[in-house]
C-alpha cells in the first residue's frame, strides 16, 4: 500500500547466508521488505537506519533466547506437567475421571501401611512374651506381699532412734523380740528350735544375724588455726579405726555353758567368753552384702558417708568392720544376755559412724522357694541425730517357676531370633547396595540393634542367674546342716560365706531387674512405630516427633529458670527444710511443685514470710502456670495442624472392618503389588471403565474402596492452600508458551525466524508440536515462492539490459509496477542459461 516493494537482505541474514553450506537455504535467509528506491536515501540516513537494525537486533537475540535448548525444554515442560495439573483439576472434580499417580500413591502408601499393622500384633506378641516372660521369674505380686510385711514389722520403731541409747533400747525391745521369737501365740516357749526365729509365722532366719559397725578415729580437734578446739576430741567421719576398743566390765557375770544347751556338742567357758569378746576386734573375714531397693531413702548428703560410700555395700571386707553374731539356736537369755554385754562394754559410743544389720530369711510357703535378704543402715551423723536406709531383697531358689515360665522365655527366644534375623538379612541387603553406613544411620537400625541387643543380654542374664544358683543353694545346705546338727554359735563360722554369697547373687538380680524394667519401655517405642500404619493412631505419634524439637527449645529456657529457683530455694529454705538441703533435693521439689502446684506453705513461710512469699508466688506464676501451659500450647498446636492434615482418615474401627473385608473376600481380592505392577502402564488419566478393565476379578469392594480412596485424595490435593499455587504456575506456563508462539509469528512475519538446530523431539507429541510442523510446511512453500520471484526479478535485469529499456521505467517496472507474473509461463532452463 506504500509503494512497491524491493528485497534485500540485512547484515546479520547476509552473513548467515555466507555462513551456510554450499546447496542450502537456510531459514535465517529472509528478505526484509523496504521501500521504493526513491525512498532509499531516506532509508539509510543515520537515524532511521541505525533505530530499524537496534529493533531487528533486539528481536532477534529475543528470538535465540527462547530458541535455547535448555528453555525449549523447560517451557514444554512446564506446559506438560500442568496441562497434567489441569487434568487433575478436572479429576478432582470428575468422578468418572481417575488419576495414575494419585492412584499409585494411595496403593503404595496402603502397602506400607498393610506391613505396619502386620508389624503390630507381631509387637504386641514380642512384648507381652516378654512381659509374661519377666513376670514369671520376678513374681512381683508376692514379692511386695512379702516384702512389705517383713519393712514393717522388722523397721517398726526405727524412725524414732535419735542417739545410740535409743539404738540399744529399739535393739533389746524391738528387733531382737521379733527376729528371736521362740513362743507360741498364746506365749508359751517352743521346745523344737526349727519352730524359733519365725518372723511372721512363715519367713523362718536362715542363718545368723549380723550386726557390723565401722568407726572413726578419736584424735584432738586440730582443723582451726585459731586453736579455739585444741583441747577438744572430734571424730572424723572420713577416718576409720581399726584397733580393738571396749572397757572392761569385770563386774558382768556371763552365764557359764551347760549340758544339754546344743544337741551337737558341749562348749567350755572359754569359748563362750571368746565369743562374746569377738565383736571388739575387727573381723578378719567379710562378704559383701546384698545391694536391694530401698524402702526409705536417707537424706542425700549422708549417703556418701554410709558403708561403701554409696550405702550399697553389705557386710565389710573384714579390715575396718566390728561385727557380732547372733544365731537363732541359742537361748533367748543367752542372746539378751550378749546383747547387755555389748551395751556395758559400749561397744556403740561416739566413734560409731554407722550400724548395718544383715538377715536372711526363707520362705516357702508362697510360690517358688525364696530367700529374703534384710539389710538396715543406722548412721550416726555429726549433727548428732540418726538417719536410717532399709533394704530388702528376694533371691527364688528355683528361678523357673515351672512349665509356663520355660514357654514364655521360648516364646520370647523365638520372637528374638525373628527381629535378629530380619535386621541382619536389612544389613545384608544394604551392604550389596552399598547403603550399609547410610542404613545403620537411620532410627530404625537404632531401635532394632538396641532391642536385639538388650534381648540377648537379659537372656544371657536368665541363664547366669540360674547358674549362679549352684553356689548358693551349697552354702545354704551347709547353713541348713549345721541348723538341723544344732551346731554351737560359739563354733559356728558358717553365716560370712553366706552371707557374701547372697549379696553378690542379690546385687546381680537387682542390676538384672532394671534392665528388664528399661526394655519394656525399649519395646514400648516398635509401638510407635507399628501405631504410624494407621491414620488416626498416626496423628498422636507424628505430633509427638513432630513437637520434640520445639519442646527441646523450650526446656532450653525452662531448665535454667528451674535451676535457678531451686538454688534460690536452697538458700531461703534449706537449713531448715530436708527438701532444700540439697541441690538435687531441691530441683526434685522444684519440679514437684511445677508439676503438682502442691508445696507445704506454712514450712516454706515459717520464716522471712514475705521473701518466702515473692519466691512462690514467682515460681507459681512463671513456672507453673505460663511455662508448663506453654508446653500443652506446643503439643495442641501441633495435634490440631496433624489431625487437619490427615484429613477424613479412618479410625480403628474401620480399619479392623477392612482386615475383615479383605478376609472374607480374599479369593478375590488383588495384591497391592500386583495392582501396583498392572497400574504402572496405564495411561494417566482413565475413566471408572478402564480401571475396572484393568482388573475384571477384581472385588466389588476393593475396587470401590481404590477409587474411592482416589477421588478423596484427588480433592484434598486441589481444595488445599496449594491450589492457588498450582493455578498460578499453570498461568504462567501458558503465558510463557503462548509469548513463545506470538513471537514465533512474529518472527514469521518479519522473516527472521530460525528454528533452534538439534532440539531431540519429545516422546509425547501435543498439539504445540503439531503446530510447529504446520508453520514449517508453510514458511517452506513461502520460501519456493520467494526464490522463484526472484529469479524472475534477475531475468527481467537481464533482458533490460539487453534491449537497453529506460531507466525511469524500466526501474517501475524493475519494481513491478503494473507487472503481472505468470510463474507457469516463465521457462526457467532458458532463465538460467540466460543468467550463466
């Protein structure tokens, strides 16, 4: 419309023309259209023609920008995965529509979830064996029934003793009354010694009874430099003596050994007097004693100063230990009147740091055989006042209790064997994949290796506790020999053997028990793991994982506010409350209170109320109420956004009626891996119709409850915070393929377009595609046509220069002005000759 139209080529399009092969045309070789020649001038002015290159520059490194390989794949990429996205929109919302991968997900996670609730009759099945199991060789329902009874008849008045003249009178008008009984109920004395020593009526002493004390040095007083306690005596509780003590008595008359007294043999005087006086001296052979629970604990700063250190230790190793033997085949007379001896000869006084007294008593009148071990602690502190610890312990005779034991620990043997060789077989595996560090890094590992582990060594322990029983019962057939031969206790060296024996044996089945205590909260844990199978039970173990880190965080900052109250506490309170006597004591308390927002507030305020008050009133308000709220603030919000994400989950209700669905149509019902398998080759996206083709014997009920299970996740999927998202990256992924085509058409028109060279064609063809082919063909046939017209424009230069036509004109005409071509007319082998 603005005049006729001359063809040339632009500078960068000659030089991709010079650059092209011999015998090619490549598509970079457009023509640009330009105006008349009379307009040529105007064209090539600096301005003009200098603005028009900088547009076709700028085109066209647009143009090779989008033509790179790597955003040719990446946009029709991106225009595949969210027409994909805009398909599950539409199956979302479509019944009829079901999606593959949604489908295959919910198959795969219903196949994790099948193994984890196998998983969880398996450990359920492992835990109780061993609970059966550890109940069977325990016996804890009689072992408090028994042990409760002997703490209160045989610790009856000790908490009142204060000083060591209450000790002597609680020993001669409590213990030795009840441990030395030899009467009747209506009070009259038993002939038959095996009827002596009852301890209510069927815990029967086996052996004598221990009474040890260890001493301290008495030396004058020389820790003050000023020398104000010069002339004083102390008693320092970190010495021991070991010389042998006690004042004469040549008053005291022992009552001299008569016939008859012992069945066995007859004693002299002499062995009396030397069995009475044996106590002074330290002994010079002692056993360890038993290491039992505590039935009263002792105040904490104490403990390191009991026997052993730690009020763990028994009967003392025989270098610093004075210890009196009382047998139950003596007289009563006889056992006060050694006692009164002991007491006139001050065998207690002010160097006493602490008494232990040993008892072993047999009973076998509840269940099993069993020895039960006594063990009371009397320490005299500096302070002047007397702390008390007691101990018992039960040693069964016969560690399996009969046929139900040997099947629960059978029971339990093969459970082991099976999580052994399961997680052996995983390392196996992992090792052929070369994943063996990565797997024995995970929780899993962790919590099988640990289970297997300790399982093989509370076994181990079993089978060493009944070996260890060989030894004993042999000492106690000699205790029972020498009882059964009334051996005189003036002879009688038998109980230290015994006793060593018992406590090493005792103090094993104590470490054993809290072992078997802590692997029931080890098997706890595979609950956690078996629970995550299934929906609802999941959501509480996943807001626990869930919640963990940010609880740590918080305990971060409650610690140390903890800490701080408690030493606060010690210094208000602890001189005068046992609680805050101690920095454990304390923290104790601290968190009992927290806890239980219970505290003895007339003790707390008994003194300096109103510094009493502010420390209270604080810890109640920071600790108790905002601190520990915002602990269940934590779980809460973390429950709530768990319990939201699971969505419409089944309960257990449902999933036991889907194990019975499953059941009662298990000859029809199609494997997850097989669905899984058949699954992977099918289309994308497919109708009701074509699933159940897939699978034609498939149950009505399993199909129902896969498409089902499909549909719902479909629609949690897009009606979910993420929808907004995906609609605007598949906008974008529109925009950017629909600027890729506009510019491609422009490119087209203007004629610089150049397909990228090398793009690999994608597997899945789609209408972008089919499009690009079309454009193709067509920019092909405009291309003939182009060099046919300029073929004819040369043969026309050619004959005007021939006939010699005018220039004006023959310019017109060179421009087509008023000129018809007839492409069919044009013999083109006499054009080319005519232009060679």
């Amino acid at each position: 419309s603005k005049g006729p139209l001359t063809y040339r080529l632009r500078p960068r399009q000659e030089e991709t023309v010079r650059a092209s092969p011999p015998g090619t045309r490549p598509f970079a070789a457009m023509y640009i259209p330009k105006r008349s020649v009379a307009d040529h001038e105007a064209q090539d002015s600096p301005d003009l023609d200098t603005k028009d290159f900088e547009d076709i520059q700028r085109e066209q490194e647009s143009a090779s920008f989008l033509r790179r390989h790597s955003n040719v794949e990446r946009i029709e990429g991106a225009a595949r995965e969210y027409t994909f996205q805009a398909m599950k929109l539409l199956a979302g919302e479509n019944e009829d529509l079901l999606d593959r991968n949604i489908m295959l997900h919910n198959l795969e996670a219903q196949q994790k979830r099948n193994i984890g609730l196998l998983s969880l009759p398996f450990s359920l099945m492992f835990f109780f064996s061993f609970a059966y199991s550890a109940f069977q060789h325990e016996d804890v329902t009689n072992r408090y029934v028994i042990e409760s009874g002997l703490s209160t008849v045989l610790a009856k008045g000790a908490s009142d003793i204060s000083n060591i003249a209450e000790t002597w009178d609680w020993l001669n008008t409590t213990l030795f009354p009840i441990m030395f009984n030899q009467k009747d109920f209506r009070g009259m004395h038993l002939d038959d010694k095996l009827e002596w020593s009852r301890v209510l009526s069927y815990n029967s002493l086996v052996g004598p009874l221990f009474i040890e004390q260890e001493r301290s040095e008495k030396a004058m007083c020389n820790n003050d430099e000023s020398g104000i306690s010069d002339n004083m005596y102390c008693y320092d509780m970190m010495s021991t003596d070991h010389q042998p003590f006690g004042r004469g008595v040549p008053w005291f008359q022992i009552t001299p050994p008569k016939g008859g007294e012992y069945k066995s043999d007859n004693i002299t005087m002499k062995e009396r007097i030397e069995y009475y006086n044996r106590p002074f001296a330290v002994a010079a052979a002692g056993p360890k004693g038993p290491n039992a629970r505590s039935l009263r604990t002792m105040v904490p700063t104490y403990q390191d100063r009991l026997s052993g250190g730690e009020m763990s230790a028994g009967i003392g190793d025989g270098s610093s230990y004075y210890r009196a033997m009382f047998f139950r085949n003596m007289e009563y007379s006889l056992l006060q009147e050694r006692l009164n001896y002991l007491y006139e000869r001050e065998w207690l006084d002010k160097q006493t740091k602490h008494i232990t007294i040993y008892a072993t008593f047999l009973n076998v009148e509840m269940g099993r055989p069993r020895l039960q071990s006594y063990m009371l602690t009397l320490s005299f502190a500096r302070s002047g006042d007397v702390f008390r610890k007691l101990r018992l312990d039960t040693i069964f005779l016969n560690y399996w209790s009969g046929f139900t034991s040997y099947a629960a620990d059978g029971v339990f043997a093969v459970m082991l064997v099976i999580v052994t060789s399961l997680e052996v077989r995983a390392m196996f595996r992992q090792r052929k994949k070369r994943k063996l560090w990565k797997h024995v890094r995970t929780g899993w590992f962790l919590l099988q290796g640990t289970t297997a582990a300790m399982g093989w060594i509370i076994l181990l322990g079993y089978l060493y506790s009944n070996n260890q029983l060989g030894p004993l019962k042999k000492e106690l057939d000699y205790i029972v020999a020498a009882r059964d031969a009334d051996t005189p206790a003036e002879r009688n060296f038998l109980g230290d053997s015994f006793i060593d024996t018992a406590g090493k044996y005792a103090s094993f089945a104590g470490n054993l028990a809290i072992a078997i205590a802590q692997y029931h909260l080890l098997l706890m844990m595979r609950f956690f793991v078996a629970f995550r199978a299934q929906p609802r039970l999941g959501v509480v173990v996943n807001t626990l994982e869930a919640c963990m880190l940010d609880i740590l965080h918080f305990l971060v900052i409650l610690g140390p506010s903890g800490v701080a109250y408690a030493i606060s506490g010690c210094f208000i309170f602890g001189k005068r409350l046992e609680e805050f006597s101690d920095i454990k004591s304390a923290i104790g308390y601290c968190f009992k209170i927290m806890t239980e927002s219970n505290y003895d507030w007339p003790a707390l305020s008994e003194e300096h109320f109103w510094t009493s008050a502010l420390w209270v009133w604080s810890f109640m308000i920071f600790l108790a109420v905002l601190m520990l709220n915002m602990v269940l603030a934590i779980v809460l919000d973390v429950y709530s956004e768990q319990r939201k994400s699971a969505g419409k989950s089944e309960n257990v209700i449902e999933t036991f009626t889907s194990f019975y669905t499953v059941f009662k149509n298990r000859d029809r019902w199609v494997g997850t891996r097989k669905a899984i398998a058949a699954l992977t080759t099918a289309p994308r996206m497919f109708s009701r119709e074509e699933f159940l083709k897939l699978f034609p014997g498939m149950a009505d009920q399993q199909a129902s409850i896969i498409i089902s299970d499909c549909l719902a996740a479909a629609q949690n999927i897009h009606a979910g915070p993420d929808q907004m998202k995906h609609t605007m990256r598949m906008a974008m992924a529109l925009k950017v393929a629909m600027d890729q085509v506009a510019e491609a058409v422009d490119e087209l028109d203007s004629g610089s377009y150049r397909p990228t060279e090398g793009v690999p064609e994608l597997k899945q063809e789609n209408w972008i595609n089919e499009i690009n082919k079309e454009m193709a063909s067509q920019n092909h046939a405009m291309m003939s046509l182009q060099w046919q017209l300029q073929q004819l424009n040369w043969q026309w230069q050619i004959h005007k220069r021939l006939h010699n036509f005018d220039t004006g004109e023959s310019l017109d005409m060179a421009h087509g002005k008023g000129t018809v071509f007839n492409v069919s007319s044009i013999d083109s082998s006499k054009a080319i000759e005519k232009i060679l």
